[in-house]
C-alpha cells in the first residue's frame, strides 16, 4: 500500500515539477533513516506499533522507483527506449528475487546465531522444526516460547539493516547520474 502510495505521490509530483532527481534522493534518505529507525525498533525491544515504520520506509521506495523510471524514459534515446525500459524491469525483477531470497537467510542465519545452545542437545531439532513449521513454538513449554520468539525477533531485526544497505548503495548512481528537465 505504501509503496503504490508513494508512485502515486511521484506522478503527482513529477507532473507538477518536471523534476525527479532531488525527490529520488531525498526519498532514499528519508528511506535509510526509517529502516534504522526500524532496526532500532525491533533490536530492543520496543511496542509493536513502533514497526509501523515501515509505512515511511516503504513510501520512498515507490517514490524512487517511479521517479527514476520517468527520468530514465525522458533521458533515453527513442532508438533505445526498448532496450532501457527491459533493462530496468530486468534489473527491478532481480531485485525482487534477491531481496525475497537473502531477507529469509538472513532471519534464518541470526535466529540461528541467538538460540544457538539455548537448549542443550536439542537445539538443533528444536531450531529445525520451529523452522519448517511456525506453529511448532506453540507446542512448547512457555519458558521455551519466549526463548524462540526472541531469537526470531533477533533475526528479524537484519532486514531493515539489509534495506538500508542496499538502498545506501544504490545512492552513489542516483548522486552522479545527471538529471534533465522533462517537459
């Protein structure tokens, strides 16, 4: 919902100013400084109402993505038009692939981490089955409920960490890639 919200809001904004690249940068800003502030949230403990932060994590994304889209299509040669937009569908699809991918390794690899001899010899088991299937932690004792929920919530917290990272990376392309007006 945020993230239609904010291409929403990009049209708008593009419409009006037939600028994009000022908006691009300040959405990822804005985009960084939530997903740490989600980090933040989910590392120490804080009231579930505090992860909605990710509406204001999300909104930029689709900010970014519509307004770079739009530069790309404004700036691209009409004999090129073709090869660019398959190029950043391509490279957006990869994304999402990726994204969908490590997010899930990474819960796994930090909840893996914190549990890690919480339970003696059957921590692994424990590990695999609360793993496979997410109503197994409903089947133990409540002292070994909360053990689990807090090593998933650890493995939780990477995710923001991951946004931020790779929405840091992308900044240097978005910085140095010169914008036109679009008329």
């Amino acid at each position: 919902m945020a993230l239609a919200m904010g291409s929403i809001i990009s049209g708008f904004s593009i419409k009006r100013t037939k600028r994009y690249k000022k908006m691009s940068l300040g959405s990822a800003a804005i985009s960084i400084v939530a997903s740490t502030l989600l980090f933040f949230s989910w590392h120490f403990d804080r009231p579930v109402w505090e992860t909605l932060l990710v509406i204001p994590m999300s909104t930029p994304i689709g900010i970014i993505i519509s307004g770079e889209f739009i530069g790309m299509t404004g700036r691209a040669p009409p004999e090129d038009m073709a090869s660019c937009v398959g190029a950043y569908y391509l490279s957006q699809q990869l994304g999402v692939i990726l994204g969908g991918s490590i997010a899930p390794l990474l819960v796994r690899m930090g909840f893996m981490q914190d549990i890690a001899g919480k339970f003696g010899p059957r921590t692994p088991e424990i590990a695999r089955q609360v793993l496979s299937d997410a109503r197994y932690v409903d089947t133990l004792p409540e002292g070994m409920q909360a053990i689990v929920r807090t090593s998933l919530q650890y493995g939780y917290q990477f995710i923001p960490v991951f946004a931020t990272v790779t929405a840091a990376l992308c900044l240097p392309s978005w910085i140095l890639t010169p914008e036109e007006r679009l008329d």
